[in-house]
C-alpha cells in the first residue's frame, strides 16, 4: 500500500496497481512534509473500523485491474491476519472498512499530528506555529538544539524524544519577536553561543539555556549567520548578514568573560563558510565567499578592534563555493589541506601552504549542489566524506 500526504492536508492510500483506496482530510492538518507509521496498536486498529472511512472509501476499478468479489472477500480477510501480525497494514478487513495503522504526520506549519484509526480522531503531539530558524547538536550528547523564529531555543533529546529544556529571549510590549539564526557549542561543550537577527551574541549555558553574562555582545546591527570555535576553546568567530567577519578571544569561558577583536568586511558577496585551523593554539581563521575569496586573518595577533587579515587569495573561477572543511592527511606530517565543494558539483583540494590546487574531483549531480561537507577521519581508508544538498 502507498501512502501519500498532499499539500492540502490530505492523507491518500493507493492499491498495488495504484488505485485509490481512501483518503483522509482533517482540519488539524496543513501541507503534509512527512508521513511515518507508528509501530503499535495493530490489534486495536483491527478491533474497531471507522464506519465513516468507510463511507467515505472509494476505489476505481478498471477492466484490466478488476476482481472477482469472492476472490477479494478472501484476499482481505487474509490480509487482515496479516495486518495484525505482521509489520504493515493492507487496507481493507472482511466487511469492506478500511483499516490501517496510526500515522505520525509533519505538516509545513511546524505540528506534529498522531493520525489515530482506532479513536477515529487527530491528536496534536507537538504544535510549533513558528520557523525554525537554526538548529545544531550537541558535541558529545544526543541532544539537538532548535531555535525559533520567535526567540526560543529548545534542547531535545532525540534519543528518548523528550524535550528538555525551553528558553525564551525576552521581548518588549508591542516589540516583534527576534529570530535567533545561528547556534553553536564549543568543542568542549562549555558554551553555547547564540546569533540573533538583531547581531546580538549571547553565550549561554549549554544545559539551562541561559545567559551567562546577561549583556549581550552586540558588533554588528545584522543577523548572526555563521558562527565558529577554535579547537582549544580560546576564539570565536561569527559573519553576520552583511558580510563582516567577526572575532573574539576568551579569557574566562566560565564566566563569559569573552574580549572583542575586531571585524573585517573584505567579502563582497555572502560568506559561506567560517573555519578555524585545525591545530590548537594560534589556529587562523578563514572565511569563504561567493565572490570566490579565501580569506585569512590573524586572530591570535588581532587586539585593539583590529582583526588582522594575513592573505587573500582566490580559490574558484567559475562556480560557486558553497562550503569547506579539513581533508586529513593520508600520513602524519603531511600538509594542510582543504576540501571546497562548489556549485558545478565539483570538489577541489587546495593545500594551505601555497594556496595550490592539488585536485578537482566532479561528485555527483544531486538536484540542488552541495551545500554542507564534512570528513570523518578513518584510519583505514584515511577519511571519507558526508556531503548534503
């Protein structure tokens, strides 16, 4: 059986032979993103049939597809048993009702629906009624961090599918909401740091969602984009939405104490990627753009609202970057080098040294280019990639 969820909210079932078998409108529902049978409750759906889906069951049976009535009395009483038995529902019991197991459904509007065949009904599990704005996990935890369009942020637990914890940014009377567009942790998962729409930064604290400091760092009047953490802990970057690079250096992480640097505006179209180096202790800082710069600063020699730009240098001629990151070396002592994924589907490996191309390799065509890469080193093979689009 398929089942299909529409952008109106209903839920159709389609035969084998892609006939319709039913549909399913409620006014709960909105445009359908994802649909997932629930695991339990096979004998209870079984147990008690809803008389109006069935009214409501319609099919349309052609000549090549049609059946005999005997035959198909027999076929749904067989796949009745198995219904209740086995792993998946089959549409239809003995007496014509329709029959199937309770569905969970995502809709664009942000809910979570239990769609329930026994209780004839629709029961809301989660209601989000606003965007989500940013999201990132936590370093070592299977926790996941959700920020809202309306200044929320929620820490859950995906594993046991439980939330957390919930913080709201305050909002002043009659003021509109401020999104929060970017979140990070700290490699150590002592900090979290949370961009605003407004170019706020608060550090916050990774389990109470709280500020730290309750003075937030405010360098920029644009939206917090990107935002980085040097391997050691000691700098943090972010780029905001008019293209300025921004860094800081902590002198205390527990108590916030965290000390400005400086920004550069040296891109003239989006950043698309911030990395630090990956050694500890006086790691540069590279920003990506998609006017095809590779820029490096200097963050460990950058003070006095000064950040320090160490070279610039073009890394593409005609695609556009869309992201990077560190490819490991196959030995130890061998050179720096970054993996850059572009928009013609290409990959490049460029060796930090020289700025040198030492490879392009063409990834496969995907419906929209890669936009997020990361490589996980394996000892075995020497890394391999994760790409999403």
């Amino acid at each position: 059986m398929v089942v299909i969820g529409t952008t109106r909210g209903h839920i159709r079932f389609y035969d084998q032979d892609m006939c319709l078998l039913h549909w399913y409108q409620q006014s709960e529902l909105d445009a359908i993103t994802s649909l997932s049978f629930s695991v339990d409750a096979a004998t209870a759906v079984a147990a008690k049939a809803s008389a109006s889906w069935a009214a409501s069951r319609t099919s349309f049976p052609t000549a090549r597809h049609s059946v005999d009535a005997e035959q198909r009395a027999v076929q749904q009483r067989m796949d009745l048993s198995r219904m209740i038995s086995g792993p998946l529902p089959r549409g239809h019991d003995a007496e014509g009702a329709f029959q199937a197991r309770d569905l969970i459904v995502s809709t664009d509007a942000g809910r979570m629906v239990l769609v329930s065949f026994a209780s004839e009904r629709c029961v809301v599990l989660h209601d989000y009624q606003v965007p989500i704005t940013a999201i990132q996990t936590h370093t070592d935890k299977p926790q996941l961090l959700i920020g809202r369009a309306d200044g929320s942020i929620s820490l859950i637990d995906y594993e046991k599918k439980e939330v957390m914890m919930t913080y709201a940014f305050e909002c002043k009377p009659g003021a509109e909401p401020v999104a929060v567009t970017s979140l990070k942790y700290s490699p150590n998962g002592a900090v979290l740091a949370c961009g605003r729409a407004n170019g706020t930064l608060y550090l916050l604290h990774p389990v109470l969602l709280q500020p730290i400091v309750p003075q937030p760092f405010q360098k920029t009047r644009h939206a917090v984009r990107h935002l980085c953490f040097s391997p050691d802990n000691m700098f943090m970057a972010h780029c905001d939405s008019a293209n300025f690079v921004s860094a800081y250096r902590c002198h205390n992480a527990a108590k916030g104490r965290w000390v400005y640097l400086g920004k550069q505006q040296l891109h003239g179209l989006a950043v698309r990627c911030l990395l630090f180096g990956p050694q500890p202790f006086d790691a540069p800082l590279f920003s990506l753009g998609e006017d095809l710069l590779l820029v490096e600063y200097d963050v460990a020699h950058s003070m006095n609202n000064t950040l320090v730009v160490h070279r610039m240098d073009p890394v593409e001629q005609s695609g556009v970057p869309s992201h990077m990151t560190w490819c490991p070396g196959r030995e130890e002592g061998d050179d720096l080098t970054l993996l850059i994924a572009t928009s013609e589907y290409k990959y490049k490996l460029v060796d930090l040294k020289s700025r040198s191309l030492c490879g392009t390799y063409q990834g496969p065509r995907l419906r929209t280019p890669v936009c997020t890469i990361k490589v996980d080193a394996v000892p075995a093979a020497g890394g391999h990639c994760t790409a999403g689009s």
